[in-house]
C-alpha cells in the first residue's frame, strides 16, 4: 500500500470522517452500526492526539 497520501493529518481527518459517518446513520436510522463507528472514531481520535503529542515532543526538543 503507497503511503503517498498519508499526512500528519490523516488519524485527525478519518475520526471528523467518522463523526459525519456516525450523525449520517443515525439520521439513516442505521442503529446496529453506530456504536461501531463512533468506537473507530475514538480510535482514530486517540492516534491523532497521540501524533499530536509526539510531534509537539520533537518540535520542542
């Protein structure tokens, strides 16, 4: 898989993704998949914030 599309942004961009995603099915009505969704968002929030903390490390070493 290239990584050519990958930025420091990506991890924060999926989880905003999956919280359209999530509001859209529970609009839908698409209960059976909404705690998963939101489950990935977390996920994906707590990569982001994790880059996050490791670039503010290394721009202030």
């Amino acid at each position: 898989m290239s990584h050519h599309l990958v930025d420091e942004d990506t991890a924060r961009n999926m989880a905003d993704a999956l919280t359209y995603l999530g509001r859209v099915a529970i609009d839908a009505g698409y209960q059976s998949v909404v705690a998963d969704i939101l489950a990935l968002r977390d996920k994906m929030q707590s990569i982001a914030d994790a880059e996050d903390a490791n670039r503010l490390r290394r721009a202030n070493a």
